[in-house]
C-alpha cells in the first residue's frame, strides 16, 4: 500500500470548488494530477466529503476528453500516467459550504493494491461547468 502522505500530492492544491450550473450549485470537483508515476485504476472508488461518504453514483470522473462514473472504474481499467489530469465531480445539491472542507479518497490500483488518502483545502469560489 502506497502511503498517504506520498498520494497527498496527487491533490491539485487549490482546485476544490463548487460547480455552478446557471443560478444553481449543483456540486463539488477538485483535481488530481499525477506526478508520481504510472498507474492503472480499478475497482470501487469511494470518496468522502468531512466524514460523510458520497454516494458512487454521484461521482464522476474526467480525463481529458473522457468522461466516466466511479462505477465503469470497477469494471474497466483506466491508466493514469504522469502528466494526467483527472477532474473528480460530486453532484451535491448546494456543494459545499465555503471554509475549509476534509476530502477522503480510497481507490485501487492494480499495480500496488489498495490505497487511500485525504487532503483539506478551503472552498473559496463559485466555478462554472
């Protein structure tokens, strides 16, 4: 298992804000970026958001011009190389509360197995989709 404070950087410091949709907040996203090296992403996916688990189907993951749910990750490897980007969306009526928010994230990769890590960063703006 790969330690949490080495997946810390993953987090793209900065990058969780809500995602607004016309006058409506219809959710969350944050950014990860892979500066740590080659991975393959399989199997169930499970974020929580202050020790409140969101649930899978709300979760959506964006990598380039792909789009999935947390849910095809189980089924389908996904390769996250250095370099990659992946934008993670919750859909949450009303986001989150701006101030500071814990964001826990647990995932499998097949090349090292389970892994898990947070990160705490402060919403601060509202942001388009």
């Amino acid at each position: 298992m790969l330690p949490a404070y080495m997946l810390r950087q993953l987090y793209a410091k900065g990058s969780l804000k809500n995602i607004k949709e016309g006058d409506k907040v219809v959710g969350f996203a944050f950014s990860l970026k892979n500066k740590l090296g080659s991975a393959t992403l399989k199997g169930e996916v499970a974020i929580s958001v202050d020790g409140q688990p969101m649930p899978p189907e709300s979760v959506t993951i964006r990598k380039g011009e792909l789009t999935m749910k947390v849910s095809d990750i189980a089924s389908t490897p996904t390769k996250f190389t250095v370099g990659d980007a992946l934008d993670v969306m919750v859909a949450k009526e009303g986001g989150l509360a701006p101030g500071s928010h814990k964001v826990d994230m647990k995932f499998s990769i097949v090349e090292f197995g389970k892994a898990q890590f947070d990160f705490s960063d402060t919403v601060t703006a509202w942001s388009s989709s």
